[in-house]
C-alpha cells in the first residue's frame, strides 16, 4: 500500500442531521460521553497523522471550538449541497496537499474498524481501482444507497430516495457503506460533472461511480458483509444501537485486560477511561473523559464520574458524583459524596455521606464524614470535620480560602466564614461560626450563651 503520506482522509461533517431534532452538528452528538467525531479521529489518526481534513458546515464554529487544542485541518462548506459539494469544497486543499488517494469517511460512522480501514485500502490499491468503496448487505436496505451491479460488476450507487425498479431492477440488499478510497487524478475531471438533478436536490458524492463507469474507469465495491461497525448515525434509534455495541465492546476489552466488572451489563466506560488490571467496579456505573481506576481501587454502584482519578485502595461507595477530582490511595469516599472540580482527597482521608467538596484538599487521615461543605478550603494531616460544618467562601461577590491545620477539630453545625485560618490542634466548638482567625493549640466558641427559661404553656 502507499505511504502514508500519498493517501490523506477526508471527514465529511458538515451536515445538521435534521432526524437527530437537535440544534448540535449531527457529529457532535455523543455516545459513552464523547462527540461521535472524535471516534472517528481516533479510527484514522494511526493512520494518517495530520494528513486529515475534515469538511465542516453547520455549526461550523461549535465543532472548531470541541476541537480547538487538537490542530485538525478544518475546511469550511458554507451552503451544504451534498456530500458531492462537500468534495469539491475540499478538494483543492487535497491537490496542493500533493496526494496520490484519499480516503472519504462520514463524520457519523463512529465505530470505524481500524484493521477494517487497512485492510480495504490495501485491497482497492492492489487493484489499482480509481473508485473503491465498502459495501454491507443487509436484510433492510432502509434508507442507505442501493448499489447496483450488472453481471457482477458495479454499475452506480443510486439513492433510496432515487431507486427506481422499472430503471434499475430488482432492488437489492447490498448498501453503501459510505466510506471510499479515490484517486485524485481520475476523480478530479468528474467532479465538475456532478449534477443535483435528483429529489433531494443535491448533489451526491455516489454519482461519481457511474460517471467512473461510463467512462471505463475501475470501480470496485469491497464487500464487507454485515458488519454492523460501518453503519452511519442518522436518528436517535441508530445513535443508541452504535452506543450499545461500543459500550459492549468496551466492557469485554476492559474485562479481557483483568479488570473485575460485576453486573458488566449495566456498567457504561467512556473511550478514554483508563483502568488498571485488579480494578474492581460495581454496575450500574458510569466512568467518562479521562478517569482513571487504578489497582486495588473500587468503584461501587450507582456511581458517575467524569475525569476523576481514583488511586490504589481506594473506594468509592455507591450514589456518588465525581467530577474533575482526585482521590488518593486508601480513601474512602461516600456514600452519597459530591466531590466536584478542584476536589483533592490526600492517602488514608475520608469523605462521607452527603458531603460536598469543590476547589479543597482534605490531608492525609482527615475525615469529613457527615453533611459537609468544603468548598475553596484547604485541610492539614489529621484534622476532624464535624457534622454540619460549611466553608463560607462566597461573600457575593469572591470566593475566599478557608486553611484548616493539621489536627484541628471542628465541631457539628460549625460556619467557617472565609477568608479564615483554624490553627493546627485547635477545637472550633459546636455551632460556631468563626469569622476571625483561630491560633494553633486553642479552643474557639462563637456562640451565643445559652439560656434557660420557664416554658410558657396556654391555658
């Protein structure tokens, strides 16, 4: 086969995909937490490096912006016409690029077979075809494209809104899968043939099979059966069934890579989840963006974390929310815990049921077990957080810090109004609310004394 740089990629994702009834670019609807373009980025960058161009239109700005810090070659379809247009917008950047082929793959096909890509490139570039495309057969041609074949031989893609039985025979089961490897030199007198002349009005990148064929060029399909990986996303139905079998195929790698998955069918790993052999999780779970599980660590049930790092035996115990937060070894955090942006649990410490953390580091051994903000607040080795504890850090206007010292005990129903320091070994006592700094080594109440009075009762 070629170099890699003498066959460059071309993504086609600049339709709106009206069936999906979301103002999102169709590429940008997510499956395991993650847009369906970046999948298909991930398919061909092994592939072609930065030989890869992707054609965008609607919502244009939207796709640029979640791509932004990844440098992809971007190349604006101001009126979507149709796949053909959006090949002929972006083909003189794939001339000067100087390539001999271009692969062309939708930008919703999102479960690319890599082994499959290569091994269809490799077939259409022994044949020396000037037009190569995949094809399925299915038992329901549904809407795909209908590939026609005379004695064999491929004679034209034609739309299912265009097929015609009276003008091109029995309709058949085999289907454009939407994916192609051209040869710039032959394709590029056809493109400005391309005609609209059809119900949709647009003008189609299939036509140019049967241009090939009229003009004795070499046109192969690459039968490539049923093969469910290769199936675009048009609606809801058919983002779901691709989510499904990515979320399968996930779990049973994962598990194959010795990661213990209890109840594996109801436990959803986003694609750049990391996890560790002797990692244990409980389904039903859910681990998106770049969250890692390491060795020893568990996640129990009816757990969500997204780019969250949960280090070696450490566990999260069932309904907790974790986001953007690191937890270390040996911690223990839940049930019921929000750990949200910012939230960094030190080795040994301990989060409990409905506590809250944003923004805070909680010291190695320290516990805040029970109904707890800590938000902007930073807690030394040891200290105890009692019940009912909140960091004021918010004064309306800033976010203020809270400095918590090693050994510090904070007593239930405690306000720590921020900017404020509880020094090391000191005891804030029950129902307080602090609002001046409190020395190392002392005991601080703020509270009003308490009265004792006859109860009055009626008459």
């Amino acid at each position: 086969m070629s170099s890699k740089n003498t066959i460059g990629a071309l993504i086609l994702a600049a339709g709106k995909g009206t069936r999906m009834h979301s103002d999102k670019p169709k590429v940008l609807q997510p499956l395991l937490g993650e847009p369906m373009l970046r999948y298909v980025y991930t398919a061909l960058d092994p592939i072609f490096g930065d030989g890869i161009w992707t054609v965008i239109g609607h919502g244009a700005d939207m796709v640029s912006r979640t791509f932004e810090m990844e440098s992809r070659n971007f190349v604006l379809q101001s009126e979507q016409l149709g796949t053909g247009h959006a090949l002929q917008v972006a083909w003189p950047e794939l001339i000067r690029s100087g390539l001999n082929r271009v692969l062309v793959v939708n930008g919703d096909t999102p479960l690319l077979p890599q082994p499959r890509i290569m091994a269809f490139m490799k077939e259409v570039v022994d044949r020396d075809a000037d037009i190569g495309f995949m094809t399925l057969t299915l038992a329901d041609p549904a809407s795909f494209g209908r590939v026609v074949r005379h004695n064999g031989e491929v004679a034209a893609i034609v739309e299912a809104k265009d097929f015609d039985e009276n003008m091109h025979g029995q309709e058949p089961n085999e289907i454009n899968a939407g994916i192609y490897l051209l040869k710039i030199d032959s394709i590029s007198p056809l493109l400005e043939k391309l005609q609209n002349t059809n119900k949709s009005g647009e003008y189609y990148i299939t036509d140019l099979v049967e241009l090939a064929v009229a003009r004795r060029m070499k046109v192969c399909g690459v039968d490539c059966g049923q093969d469910p990986h290769l199936l675009g996303i048009n609606n809801p139905a058919e983002l779901v069934r691709s989510e499904s079998l990515l979320r399968t195929n996930l779990v049973l790698e994962w598990l194959e890579q010795g990661v213990m998955i209890h109840a594996p069918e109801t436990v959803r790993i986003g694609p750049m989840v990391y996890l560790e052999p002797g990692a244990v999780l409980h389904g039903p779970c859910e681990l998106y963006g770049n969250t890692e599980v390491r060795t020893g660590a568990t996640v129990q049930s009816h757990t969500w974390l997204r780019n969250a790092i949960v280090s070696s035996g450490a566990e999260v115990r069932p309904f907790c929310h974790i986001e953007d937060a690191e937890i270390g070894p040996d911690c223990i955090v839940g049930p019921y815990a929000r750990l949200r942006p910012g939230a960094v649990l030190e080795e040994g410490s301990r989060v409990g049921n409905f506590v809250e953390m944003k923004k805070s580091v909680l010291g190695k051994k320290s516990k805040a077990n029970h109904f707890t903000y800590l938000g902007d607040t930073e807690v030394g080795v040891g200290a105890n957080i009692g019940a009912g504890t909140i960091t004021c850090n918010y004064d309306g206007v800033n976010k203020h810090k809270t400095v918590i010292g090693d050994g510090a005990f904070i007593g239930s129903n405690s306000a720590l109004v921020a900017p404020v320091t509880i020094g090391a070994n000191s005891l804030v006592g029950a129902g307080s609310v602090i609002t001046k700094d409190v020395p190392d080594d002392t005991l601080a109440i703020a509270r009003g004394v308490q009265k004792n009075l006859p109860r009055k009762r009626k008459s």
